[in-house]
C-alpha cells in the first residue's frame, strides 16, 4: 500500500504542466533521434547533460527518461522501412520489419511495433514500481565491502558481456578507470596522471568524457565508415493500423517479450539486445509456420519489439536501487543523477523520494504520450531519414562544443573532448565497446572510495571481502561471468 500511495504521489508531482511539458520534449526527442541510424539515446542524454545544469532534477529526469523510452520506440521506425536500426536492440526488428515493408505492409509492421511497445513498455513499468523498493529495502544491508564487491560486478559485467572479446573489454574498461583516476588522490593529496597539466587537477568531468565518447567519437566513426549510396526508405503504402488476423499473431508475442525483455534487463549487463534475440528465437520455434520469419512475420516484430521496451524498464531497476548501470544509456544517465550531486542507490528511494517516484510516475505517461506520437504522426517522423548525414554530424558536433564549452567556460575542456572523442573513435574501429569506459570512469572513484573504507574497517585484511557472505557471493558471480564467456567461446562447434 506504501508503494501505491507513493506512486500516486509521484503522479501528481509528474502530472503539474511544466514537468508534462519536459516528459513531452524527452519522448518527442527520444522518438526523433532513436530514429537515426548512430544517434541513439545515449548520445542524445550526453549532449543534453551541458544544457540541462539550469532545470530542477526532477523535469530533467522526466525529460531523459522520456528520451530513454523515446529512442526505443523511435528504433524501430528506421528498422523497418530503413532496414538500418537507430539503436542496435532494434536489430532483430529489422529483419522481418523490413521485409513486411518491401511487401507493402509496413503500416502494420510499424502498429504492432507501437503497440507492442505501448503493452510492454506499462507492464514493465508496472514491475518496476513494485521490484524496485524491495530491492531498495534490500540494498540498505549494503556496507563498503558490499559496495566495492557490487562496482566488481559491473566492471565484470559490462566487460565480458557487452563485448565479443574480454580483451577489448578489459582495455575499455581500464582505459575508463584512468580517466576516472585522474587528478588529486582524495587520501594523499597527490596529483595522478595529470602529467605536469594543471587543469587536470581537478579531474576530468564525467560530461566532458561522454560527451567525447558517445558524441565527438560516434560522428567521427559514422563519418568514416559512410558510403556515397543513397538510403533507400520503403515507402508506407497502406494504413497504419493492424487487422483482425495482425491482432491475433501479435497480442501474445507481446506478452511474451515483455516477461523475457524485464527480467534479463534487470541483470548487469542484461542490455536489450540478449533479449530481443531470445524472443525472436522462441516466436520462431512456436510459430505454425517458421518458414516465414526473415520474410515478413508480423510475430518476429511484435516479439522482439516488446522484449525492447520491456528491457528498458528492466535496466532502470539496478540504476535506481544499486547504482548499477547495465547498458551505456544507464551509464549516461548515471552520469546526470551524479551531475545533480545524486547517487543512486538504496538511500535514493528514502532521500529523493518524491524525485524518484515522479521519475516512474512519468514512465507511464511518457509510455502513452509515445502511443499517440508515433501511430497518427508515423508519416511525419520519416521525412527526418531524409536528413542528409553531412548536417547532421555537423550539427551533433557543434552543440558537443557548445555543451562541453559551457560547463566551465574552459577551451581546455573541448580539447580534452575531442582527443577523449579521438579515442572514442579508435575504439570503435576496434570494436572495442564504449560502455565499460564510460562505466569505468563513473564507478572508478566510488569503487576507489569504498575499497578504502572496508580495509580501513577490516584493518588492513584484505579477506573482510570474503568474510562477509554477500561480498563474497558478490565478488563469487564476478568471477562466474568472467569464467562464462571465456568456456563459451573455447567449446567446440557440434559437429553434423
């Protein structure tokens, strides 16, 4: 009953004109820019982080999770009449989206994506409500150990899930944490890694770093790896709606995605994508007729396209009560609560109640607000494909400058942008994920912090984190998922 009256607090908080408003700019942004093929919610959350100093936490908030859920939705539309999906969780979308397109049926492809999402995404939302302050409640047994132990596991995580190799992984992730470790030691007092640059010695800014990653090195990325060929977009020849026989294959594959798409969203490094793969895979194995998935089979976007939205949700449990990102998104955002002076987590819930429950209150509107957006406005949102590419890197690089610019009026911080963007780049090239960086950079100081503390409280024995059982276990499945992956990708292939 606790969670409800709060819930209903946060409605009214959500429901006052200006934080309406900003839940209407987030989805309407979320909705535009998950459309476009490289620019997901990520960058977009990146780039706002600069502007939005002046705003109150809580419309902010309101603001990127609209963004949040927009770019899911606005995925899909890119997927299915672009066969180029904006964000890569729209990847399994794209395969049976675009051939329903091809075949003419895009208006259908594209209203069970939206609908789908519409179901799943509230549903998600739902279970979010009631998870998230029991896992709170639970995460308050948390002392340093416990801390340290968890930060393990989200480096362990996104390190060796959201990367083909454990390598490139690491090498993310360690080049994160330098960038975190820079300037005064907190303990000592002494400069690190500033070699001899006195404005790095108050640290480089966790804006200034995402900005760099997910803006400067994205655009330098997509830029490079442009061809001269025209997209070809399909065109939407009927109407936006579904028939009798479209309802009845698509009302179940969304219900299925979305208990696939929540859970695993939860888990670190969960993502969207493992996800909607698995719900592609099992709409195919119950299907009558299999044959017609990667030839337009309305199931193999309701499923996958639920299973998107649902994971959203999902990811936004561990943010909130641990402080735990699981996806790049989670990191940014992570990113802004910091900006804010906020740390999420247990104490969140007790301490920023009201800006918390506003934030999942808006979740539901937003989830609406993107219904009525996306299905009669369809024909609207598709002439943005038609922006040429050349402005539109232009365009994302010039508010970057500005936005790094403004945090400190300091041309310094857009030089360290662009060489953090730079790197970004190389990175790219080598498929090296941009996660664990960014993840490294948050997480390294806290981790840093609370490393201290527990050996402070266990005197200097290094086995307080093994001696307390939820360390233990803690630090236990962060070997676990380092071990998985590595026999994975070392067992041979079955033979015929």
């Amino acid at each position: 009953m606790d969670t409800l009256s709060a819930l209903s607090d946060g409605f009214a908080t959500a429901l006052t004109a200006t934080n309406l408003l900003w839940a209407l700019v987030g989805v309407t942004l979320g909705t535009a820019v998950g459309m476009l093929p490289g620019i997901g919610p990520a960058l977009t959350i990146a780039l706002l982080l600069p502007v939005t100093l002046s705003l109150p936490p809580t419309p902010a908030f309101i603001m990127f999770a609209g963004i949040y859920y927009g770019g899911m939705y606005g995925g899909s539309t890119s997927a299915i009449l672009l066969n180029t999906p904006g964000e890569s969780a729209s990847i399994m979308t794209s395969v049976d989206g675009y051939a329903m397109a091809r075949a003419g049926r895009a208006g259908p492809a594209l209203a069970t994506a939206a609908i789908g999402s519409f179901v799943a995404g509230t549903l998600a939302t739902a279970a979010l409500t009631f998870t998230a302050p029991v896992m709170a409640e639970f995460a308050l047994r948390f002392g340093p150990a416990e801390y340290f132990a968890l930060t393990v596991l989200a480096f362990m995580a996104v390190s060796c899930v959201l990367s083909d190799s454990l390598i490139r992984g690491f090498a993310s992730l360690v080049f994160g944490l330098c960038l975190g470790l820079v300037g005064i030691d907190p303990l000592t007092g002494g400069a690190r890694l500033t070699f001899g640059i006195p404005q790095l010695l108050d640290g480089i800014d966790v804006v200034i770093v995402t900005l760099g990653l997910f803006a400067v090195g994205e655009v330098l990325y997509a830029a490079s790896t442009r061809t001269s060929e025209r997209d070809e977009i399909a065109e939407i020849e009927t109407s936006v709606w579904m028939s009798a026989d479209d309802w009845k294959r698509s009302w179940k594959p969304w219900l299925r995605g979305t208990a696939i798409g929540f859970p695993l969203g939860s888990l670190p490094a969960g993502g969207a994508e493992i996800p909607t793969l698995l719900s592609y895979a099992l709409e195919r194995r119950l299907s009558k007729t299999p044959e017609q998935f990667g030839r337009g089979a309305i199931e193999g976007v309701a499923g996958p396209e639920a299973a998107n939205n649902a994971s959203a949700a999902g990811t936004l449990v561990p943010l909130l009560t641990l402080g735990l990102p699981t996806s790049a998104t989670a990191a940014v955002m992570l990113a802004a609560f910091q900006q804010y002076g906020l740390q999420p987590g247990p104490r969140l819930f007790a301490e920023q109640g009201r800006l918390v429950w506003a934030l999942i209150a808006s979740l539901y509107i937003g989830n609406a607000m993107l219904l009525v957006l996306n299905l009669p406005l369809l024909r609207v949102w598709v002439n943005l494909l038609k922006i040429p590419k050349p402005l539109l890197y232009a365009g994302i690089l010039t508010i970057a400058s500005l936005g790094g610019y403004g945090l400190n009026q300091s041309v310094f911080d857009i030089a360290v942008m662009y060489v953090i963007g730079v790197a970004g780049y190389v990175m790219r090239q080598a498929r090296m994920p941009l996660a664990p960086a960014v993840i490294g950079v948050i997480l390294g100081p806290i981790a840093e912090q609370h490393f201290r503390r527990a050996l402070a409280i266990g005197e200097g024995s290094p086995l307080i984190f093994f001696t307390r059982p939820l360390s233990c276990a803690l630090l236990v499945v962060a070997v676990v998922l380092v071990i998985i992956p590595v026999f994975v990708r070392r067992r041979p292939a079955p033979s015929d």
